[in-house]
C-alpha cells in the first residue's frame, strides 16, 4: 500500500509540475472565420482558414482543435454534438464521430474547393462547391458519390428547408433546387445576375437568398419565384440567418462589418452600426435563443443576445503570419511578420501598435540592441533600422535582393545577415555599408547564426549545414549528425549552444561548435525556435502548436500544453518568468511563470583570512531550492537550502554565489565577493614622486592586494585621499626632508613599516637685478644676473628686438639687437615647483648709438664709412672667409659674397641708403661690421 501510494504521488507531482505551466493565448487568432454551426444550444463549431474551433459554453469561449489538414474549411454542419462535417479546399471532406477529438480527412477525388455542407439525417448529406460539382453521402460522411445538376458555375451555399426539398445558391444569380431530397435538382432563375453567396428558408416556402452589390431575394412559393428585397447599400451580402423561434426576426451580414436586420419578415431592412468592420463569412442563430454569432476575417467572433439589434465583439485579430519576435522586457517586444509587419507592444501584447512598412514582402528576423534601436530585414533584401521603437525607418542597402532570414548585432553598429543562396554581409557603420563575405563556399539558403563573443560564431542552414568562424571573417564547414534543415539556434552558456530544425532535430555542442551531439526527442514535428533563459533552462517552439522546455541544458525535453494548433515560428523570453511565442494567422502566446526572486543580499563576511565561514540569503519561496556556488572554496553543508557552509581554500578574491529554483525555472543569481587573505606580506616600494613641491598634491601607490587594508604614516603633509587603500593622494605642507611611511593588515594580522624619505622644496625667489648694457646699438650684448642652485633661468626680449645667441636657461646670456627702439630683457627664475617674480631691465636701441663705437679691427676694414653707395671691406690675414654677407638693420640679407681663393678684399656697389650689418664668416670667428650709406 505504500509502494502504491508513493507511485501515485510521483505521478502527481510530475504531472503537476509539467501542467501548472502553461502557454497562454494574447489575444484573439486571426485565422478567417468561414461558417458557425450549433449543435446543441450551448455547443457550436466555427471552421476556417487552418483552424477548427469549438465551444461548449454557448460561444463564451472559444478552443481549438486540431485539422487533419491546412487547407481552408469553407463550410461546416453538425447533426448532433458528436458528427460532424467540415468541406473546403482541394475537394476535401473533414469527419468527426467525437465532438471534434479527431477529424478524419476525405477526399472525394476532385480538387474543386467545396463550401457548403448540410446534413438531412444521420446518413444523408450534401456537400457543393466550384464548378457545379455536388457530392453526396448516404453513410453519415463516410464516403461521397458525385451528382450532376446541370450548372458547372459555383454552388456557394447549401440550405434544406426540410428533408426533401434544398436549395442551392449560385454565382450566376440562380437558385438549384430539389424537391426529392437531391435525387433530382431543377435551375430556378431570380432575375438577377449577381452572384449569391447565401440562402436561408425559415418555413417550406419563405425563403431568403443575398449576394453581391447588396442583393436581397425573398421567395414565398418555395423557390419558384424571386422578389428583389430593398438593401439601402451596395455592398456585397455574404451570410445570413433567421431566429428560430421567431422566424420573422432576422440578419444579413456582409462586407466592411455590414449588418441589417428585419423584425418583420423581410418587408424592410435597418442597418445596425457595430464596431468590427470585418467581412462575415458565416451567421447563425442558436437553436431555440434570441442569441445570434457571426464568423469573418481576421479571426471576428461577434455575438448578440437580442436578435441582432445590438452586437458585441467575442474576438478579433490580425490574419498576418508572424515570422519573428524580440522582447527586450517582459512587457516591451517587437514582432513581425508578413506584408511588411511591424508591430510594437509595450504590456505585454494587450495592446499591438502597428508600425507597418509599406512593403509586399514579410520580415523575417529583427535584432533589437536597446529598448529603441533596431534592425528587421526580410524578402527581397529589404532591410531596415529604427532608433525610435519603428516610428522612423532607415532603408539599407544589402548587397543582395534575395530573402534575409538570420540577423546578429552586437552593438547598435556592428552585425551580421544571412540568407538565401549562402549569403552573409557585415556592417561595423550602423548597416550604412556592408561586406559581403564567402560562408565555407556554400550556396545554401542560411538561416540565423550567434556568436560567444565578438569573433567566435556559428551559422546554420538549409540540409544540415553549419559552419563557424574564430575570427569573425573565415568561415568553415562543420560536419553534424543530420541532413535536415536547420532552422534556429540559441546560446546556453559561454561554450554550449543548441540548434533545432526540421523532422524534431535538436542539436548540442559545448565546445563552441566544434563537435555535435544529436539529442533524442519524441516530436517528429519541424521545429522552428529555440530560447535559453540560462544554462539550464529553455523551450523549443515548432509546427502545430508544439513547445517543449528543458531544465537540464537541452539534454531532455518535456512538451507543454498551448492549446494550439497553429504553427510557431518564433520565441522570445523578456525576462525570466515572462515568454512569448508567435506563430501564423497571428498567433500570440505568452509564458508566464514566477521564478524565485533574485536574493537582495547574501549575509556573511566578505574579507576574512582562511577559515570556515557561514553564508545565507532570505528565503521568501517555500518552495524554492537554492543552489550555491562557491569560487576559491569547498561547500561543507547546505547546498539546496538558504544556508551553507564554506569552507575557504584559496586566498585571494573569490565569490559566493547563489540562486532560486523552483517549478518555473532559475531566479536570478546573487552574488558576494569575499576577500580571502592570509598572513600579510611586507611591502618593499612606494611608486610616487621623491621630490616634491611645498603645498603640492601627490599621488602614491603600493601593490594591491585584495583584502588588505594599509596604515599610511607622514610627516610634514596631509593625506586627503585614500588612507586604507593601496593608493593615497598627500598634500606637502613644509619644507625640507620629510618621511612616508605604510603598514598593511588583513583579517590574519599586522605587516611592517615601510618608508620612503620624501624632499619637499618651495618655488624660487626673484632673481638679483640684470646685468648688461641698458643703451645699446645694434650690437652684440650680455646680460646677467646673480646665478642661483638648481634653477633654470628663463629669459624674454620684448618685441622679437634681438635674438638669444647663447645662455638660454642659464643665468648669462649673450644677445643680438635687431631692431631701434624701447625694448625689455627680463628673466624669471624657475624649478620643478614653479616660478619665481619676473626682473626686468629697460633697453633703448639706436643704430646712432652703435657708429663709430665698434672695437677696432686690424684685420678686418669697412671703408669708406659713411658712404656713398660703394663699400670695400678687407679681410687681409683672415682664414678662411667663406662669405661676406651685408643686411639691413631688420635683418634682411641684401647680399652676399663668396670671396675666390686668395681673394683678401671684395667691394659692394650702388648700396641704398641706409644702416646695413657686414658680416665677415671666417673658419674660427665672425665679424661684424657696421655701414651706414647716404
């Protein structure tokens, strides 16, 4: 009895934890809705474009099952709560015994779309559609035998007023009728040529038929004749259906949420404003209510509760097939899809604002890097970004026009595209260039890649192909076990990914794509997405509906229910208790299941010398397990509980880290930085400056070592900054020899003083006052000032007047005058602190004051001087003149001599007037001469 109730309790929590999960419908589908048909009063089908929907609440709610095929299902007819019919496209047949468990599919060996289906009896049934071709069954469905009617138009609806006599309207404007339960049909004419789409008869003779351009037809001989009914609009009438108990109350529906209704039998229609302007497909009374529900595009359900005078909106989506979804929070995403869909939701898919782009292809990927900015890229090589969540749209320019299906970004700038044909581009501008790049060779359609990092990734393909680059650039083949495609692919952690594709292929690597493993799962469906939250937990979306989830890397999978059988074709998980999934005819499904809470903070010591320690968190989910981790230490007891015991190994800096696991999935994880030291070691060198300026700030530094706290001593200074750190910053307050010293300690004791002798020296005082001629000419001078120890002396003369020919930095410099005038020397002493008053000197220039002042030269002659233009200049005795040169007061050469061999005298002729400097340039010395010319 134990064993046994054990068992069952093993059975219950597994089944508890796969099922208390669940993917839920955002909402409505946006499959078009083609015809209703109730069973009973409280239990109704719909059939449509890929979907077969069912009700047991009176159309309160609405849920799926699964078709047999994805053809269209124009027409649908139930007998009683358990058989059923369904006909649509391609001349196929669906058949229920169930209540729509299991639909078993027919074909009746045509590929004419059929769209109507009726019931007579248990057995009999009918079925029409294009082409005049009419079917019928004398087995409940089972198997159909064609008839002729004479007509090969559509046959658009079927109605019986009773078991003998049915009617059928047509494309052409007419009615086939019978009156010998389809044994034989007879052509009626109406009088009109527009093609009907519907006929309803509340009694044997009265009967309502409606078509295009608002065409409204009563009969009240059976069929025999046909009056035109006034509409008041032009629009096309498409369904119609009459109260039950109230034969006289009826509604018409039809294009752009046209709706009339009559209360008198048909005698006058009034328009009925609703609020979903759909086109309806199908209308039908419940059996014995004024409850009325109508069926059309973009997945419309509307109902009313009082013969049709007011309406309500049961459901409505958009019949767009989504290909892709980004959601950035958990209620922040992006999705598109195809026609050029773009939608933004930012509460979780409540609401979708349609940010569509003006294009006939789909949008097959999008890659968002922050909250606004973005790229989505799709068919025809059209690919976008946005700054602005889809407000304002760049176009790019791929170099390709074939169909983009995978896009990587990194960054707002850097990123990759794949598609068709083996392409693959890469942009490091924001996708305003790209460079087109060659993948192994291969011309097989790509369909998505990732990367670990900036330069190691992975692409997939079609017939199994995946290759990998190490630097971002050079791509090779990397052989796996499967030819199917492959479809999607999602990193677990910084070596493993896993890959999923067609026929249930799923594919692991944990040495970054270089070998693969194929793991085993029981779906032979083609799988079309894959999300990791970590490293352990992850979902696989694919065809029919199908989602599976793994707690364990990937290496098993457990399916999940959706309720669904619509294809996914995307996945995307905002945060980690909150995904979404989007599929065809709009389908919107989130994820919703409360991970353990991040911890906010681990207690324990986190700078502490080698030891055992204890490490806890608050636990706030009874039902979470906490799984630590610890870095640099040894996990003695608790692990699975919200406290541990750790013992530490390693010193250094090393970690504690911790998260919550429950039924959901994994928390986010916390984590503590402990600082594990031992015995302190000494210190042997401060790096900073030795000298330094009095008043000055100073930066100094020793090795850092995690967990060590370091006793800074001074004397003659204040530290501002830093005590307790390996780094300080010292403010210097006196003068002379002073004294830095520094002691670490750590959770395991004391180290010695280590000092450093710091010189601390105030900027310079002003010098002595300059030396040197204050009344010169344009001569040469030298000036000085009383020299001083470790200072550099830095002169200035005013007006660009004369150039320093030496001393620069000293206390003595020799200078040229240049120019007349009142001019300043001046000179500033300067150290590594800084500088000291500036002293001046006033000196006046006057070219008078240099004539006849020069020191005379007995080996060098300029003659006759003054002058009146001709000027001979000696040089007898001189070595090696190698030019003469004469320029004016400014500077500027006015010419110049290079005297022959043995020439000892050289003459200038026709000079201007003016003062001019003749310089003489021997091998040892320069002379220099000065002219004046009248």
């Amino acid at each position: 009895m134990t064993n046994r109730f054990i068992t069952l309790l093993i059975f219950i929590l597994i089944h508890s934890f796969c099922y208390s999960q669940t993917w839920k419908r955002v909402g409505s589908r946006g499959n078009q809705l083609t015809g209703i048909s109730w069973a009973t009063e409280e239990t109704g089908y719909v059939s449509g474009n890929q979907v077969i929907l069912k009700t047991i609440d009176g159309g309160l709610s609405w849920t799926e099952q699964e078709p047999p095929s994805k053809n269209k299902m124009w027409g649908v007819d139930f007998f009683n709560e358990t058989l059923g019919l369904m006909v649509g496209e391609l001349g196929e047949i669906f058949r229920t015994t169930d209540g729509g468990a299991n639909w078993q599919l027919i074909n009746v060996g045509t590929d004419k779309t059929l769209r109507s289906v009726k019931f007579l009896t248990q057995t009999r049934a009918y079925a029409v559609g294009d082409g005049g071709e009419v079917y019928r069954s004398t087995n409940g469905g089972q198997s159909w035998a064609k008839q002729s009617v004479g007509t090969t138009v559509d046959l658009n609806r079927l109605f019986f007023a009773n078991q003998d006599t049915g009617y059928v309207a047509t494309a052409d404007g007419k009615i086939v009728r019978t009156f010998n339960s389809g044994n034989n049909w007879s052509i009626q004419n109406t009088g009109q040529s527009a093609a009907l789409n519907d006929i309803y008869f509340t009694s044997p003779k009265i009967g309502y038929t409606v078509g295009q351009a608002g065409t409204i037809l009563k009969t009240i001989d059976a069929g025999s004749t046909w009056n035109l009914v006034t509409s008041g609009t032009e629009r096309n009438l498409t369904a119609l259906s009459f109260n039950k108990a109230n034969p006289n109350i009826g509604v018409i529906l039809g294009e752009n949420g046209t709706v009339l209704r009559t209360a008198n039998g048909g005698t006058t229609f009034d328009g009925i404003n609703i609020a979903n302007i759909q086109t309806y497909y199908g209308v039908s009374f419940r059996k014995s209510s004024n409850i009325v529900y109508a069926v059309g595009n973009n997945g419309a359900i509307i109902s009313s509760t009082n013969s049709g005078s007011s309406w309500a909106t049961r459901q409505s989506g958009l019949d767009v097939d989504y290909k892709a979804t980004q959601f950035r929070t958990a209620t922040l995403g992006y999705i598109v899809g195809e026609k050029g869909l773009f939608l933004v939701t930012t509460n979780g898919g409540a609401t979708l604002t349609n940010r569509s782009r003006p294009v006939s292809g789909a949008f097959h990927d999008i890659a968002f890097t922050t909250n606004p900015f973005g790229y989505i890229a799709g068919d025809n090589g059209v690919a976008l970004r946005t700054a602005n969540s889809g407000a304002n749209w760049t176009s790019l320019n791929l170099p390709m026009e074939n169909t983009i299906y995978g896009l990587h970004f990194f960054n707002n700038t850097s990123g990759y595209a794949v598609g068709d044909d083996g392409f693959m581009a890469r942009t490091i501008d924001s996708g305003v260039t790209w460079e087109k790049m060659t993948v192994a060779g291969t011309t097989e359609k790509l369909r998505d890649l990732t990367f670990f990092d900036m330069l190691t990734g992975l692409v997939i393909g079609q017939n199994g192909f995946l290759a990998r680059t190490e630097d971002g650039l050079q791509w090779q083949k990397v052989n796996v076990p499967t030819t199917e495609d492959l479809i999607d692919l999602d990193i677990l952690d910084q070596n493993s990914v896993v890959v999923v594709g067609n026929n249930g292929t799923v594919l692991k690597t944990s040495n970054r794509g270089i070998s693969w493993t194929k793991v085993n799962v029981s779906e032979a469906k083609n799988l079309t997405a894959v999300d990791f939250l970590d490293e352990s937990v992850g979902f696989i979306a694919g065809e029919k509906g199908l989602m599976m989830w793994t707690r364990d890397g990937g290496l098993t999978w457990t399916n999940m229910p959706t309720g669904t059988f619509q294809d996914f074709s995307g996945i995307s998980f905002g945060d980690l208790s909150s995904g979404f999934a989007v599929g065809e005819n709009g389908t919107l499904f989130n994820y919703s299941c409360q991970v353990p809470e991040t911890p906010t903070v681990i207690f324990g010591e986190g700078n502490i010398c080698i030891s055992q320690q204890v490490y806890q968190v608050q636990n706030t989910d009874v039902d979470a397990v906490f799984e630590w981790r610890v870095d640099g230490g040894t996990i003695l007891e608790g692990q699975g509980t919200s406290r541990i015991v750790v013992r530490w190994d390693t010193p250094g800096r090393n970690a504690v880290l911790v998260r919550g696991k429950n039924n959901c999935g994994n928390g986010g994880t916390k984590g503590l930085e402990v600082l594990v030291s031992t015995t302190p070691k000494n210190i042997t060198e401060i790096q900073g400056e030795g000298v330094v300026c009095l008043e000055g700030s100073v930066d100094y530094e020793v090795n850092d070592v995690p967990g060590t706290v370091f006793i800074w001593e001074l004397t003659g200074g204040t530290i501002t900054q830093g005590q307790g750190t390996a780094k300080i910053t010292v403010q210097w307050t006196e003068a002379g020899q002073k004294e830095l010293r520094i002691k670490p300690t750590n959770p395991c004791g004391e180290g010695t003083f280590f000092s450093k002798p710091i010189q601390v020296i105030s900027p310079p005082s002003q010098t002595s006052e300059i030396q040197g001629p204050d009344r010169v000419g344009l001569t040469e001078e030298t000036y000085e000032v009383t020299n001083m120890p470790d200072i550099n002396f830095q002169w200035q003369i005013s007006g660009n007047a004369a150039k320093i020919l030496s001393g620069q930095g000293t206390n003595k410099i020799t200078v040229f005058w240049e120019k007349q005038g009142d001019f300043t020397v001046s000179v500033t002493a300067m150290n590594s602190c800084n500088s000291g008053p500036v002293t001046s000197l006033e000196v006046n220039v006057n070219f008078i004051t240099s004539i006849g002042s020069e020191p005379s030269n007995t080996r060098t002659k300029v003659y006759p001087n003054p002058s009146q233009g001709d000027v001979w200049v000696s040089f007898e005795g001189i070595n090696g003149v190698s030019r003469i040169q004469i320029a004016d007061v400014m500077g500027k050469e006015v010419e110049e001599i290079k005297p022959e061999m043995g020439l000892e005298t050289v003459v200038f002729r026709a000079l201007p007037k003016g003062l001019y400097i003749i310089t003489i340039r021997g091998r040892e010395k320069e002379f220099k001469h000065k002219v004046l010319v009248r």
